[in-house]
C-alpha cells in the first residue's frame, strides 16, 4: 500500500506541475482504500501543499515565476478558498463536477484552435493592472479549488493565459504558486473538521514532492507546446471520466 501510494503520489504531482487535474488519481485511490469522500477531499491538500512548494521553487529559480503578480492574484483566490473549503464539507458535488467538465471541454476546444494564445502571450495584458473583474475570476476559482480542487489548474492557466495575456510556460508557473498560497488556508477548514487522514495523505506527499520536482523542470525544458499537449489530453480525459465514458 505504501509503494502505491507513493507512485500515485509522484503521478499526481508530475500532472498537477506540468498542466493539472493529477489530483483525481490520488482522490480515486483514497476512496479505494477506504476513506470517505469529504475526508479524501481534506487528506488531498497536504500533498497539494508540498508539491506545490517544491514547484515553485524550481520555477522561481528558472526565472518563470512573478512573485509579486502571484500574491496579487492569490488574495481573491485565498478568500474565495475558504468559502469553498466550507461549502465543501456539506454539499454533494455530483452536479458540479459535471458542469465542471462541460467548462474544461470548452477549454480544451479553444486549446486546438487558438493554439497561439497560449503559446506567445500578451505583454499589453500582462502589465494591465488587476481590476475588479480579474479579482471576482479568481475569488470563483479559489472557491472551486477550496471545494474540491480536482480541476482548478486547468482553470487557473486558462484565466492567466486568456485573461492575463501569459504564455503557458509562465502561467504554469503562476498557477502552481497561487495554489501554493490558498491551499494551507482551505486545509485549516478540513482539519478544524476533521476531515483528514494524516498517515494516507503524508505517504502520498512523499511521492507529490518527487513528482512535482521532476514536472517543474520538465515544464520549462520542453517548452509551451510540450504543455499545451499535455493539458489537451489532461482535459479530454478528465472529461470523459466526468461522464462515464470511461473509469480512473
């Protein structure tokens, strides 16, 4: 148990650094062990927070990652994960995870056919000044991600690329430090109700940091192309299991 732990650790933290979405894998597997399905939600965010950490500090020294764009964008991120961290401990989410994907298949549309806004950027977007539709975005995402997470990676580099004008390679980077900042804030939730398997979910962030290290230099090396690839299959399967075409 510990070895699968610890490779499916290291999966989810390779997807989550190079696009996103790794999280399901690690979500699914806890249910199979036996963990509740608000306890799984809880237990997936010490991993989150580790992989993230190590991440951003590979992007950071690779010259890709804005920190002070990054604490901009994570203060509405970081107040919207604490209401979705709450709603998140009662609420079925069935129905969200559909509408969910539904969104990410557009996403995953626009991906293939505008390829090149994703791939260049926009640096007229990048030096705009953080408005009031920017923060509601990403107090929406931050209550997405405080609720269930599985996802939000995706939606974080699609707001950054789209709306903020970066390409993937530095918004990756941005998307995985903004994580870093609101997840210790939604965890707290869950370990106030005790919603969390501590010895499931320190094994498996073993194998997140591991993953997460080899991703974060793996995402620059190869390049914005390597990544848009990669979110297109991340997307499409995300998709179909949302509608059970097919079972992770």
């Amino acid at each position: 148990m510990i070895c699968l732990l610890l490779l499916a650790g290291f999966t989810v933290g390779f997807i989550n650094t190079i696009a996103g979405s790794g999280t399901v894998i690690s979500y699914y597997l806890f249910m199979f062990l036996g963990l509740s399905a608000p306890i799984t939600n809880g237990t997936i965010r010490l991993g989150v927070i580790l992989q993230t950490l190590v991440a951003s500090y590979n992007f950071k020294k690779q010259n890709v990652l804005e920190l002070k764009k990054g604490f901009k964008l994570a203060l509405p991120t970081v107040l919207g994960s604490i209401l979705g961290a709450q709603i998140a401990i009662s609420i079925d989410k069935d129905f969200f995870e559909i509408l969910v994907a539904g969104v990410m298949l557009l996403m995953g549309l626009l991906l293939f056919f505008k390829p090149n806004r994703w791939l260049v950027g926009s640096q007229i977007l990048q030096e705009k000044k953080i408005g009031l539709k920017q923060f509601i975005i990403f107090f929406a995402i931050g209550v997405f991600g405080g609720f269930i997470h599985i996802g939000v990676g995706i939606f974080l580099i699609g707001v950054l690329v789209l709306e903020m004008g970066y390409d993937l390679i530095k918004a990756n980077a941005l998307k995985v430090f903004i994580v870093l900042l609101y997840s210790p804030f939604a965890l707290i939730i869950f370990i106030m109700n005790d919603q969390i398997h501590y010895g499931i979910g320190a094994i498996a962030a073993i194998g997140n940091i591991f993953g997460a290290y080899v991703a974060s230099h793996f995402a620059v090396n190869w390049g914005a192309n390597f990544i848009r690839w990669i979110l297109l299959i991340i997307i499409l399967t995300f998709c179909m299991q949302s509608f059970n075409l097919i079972h992770l």
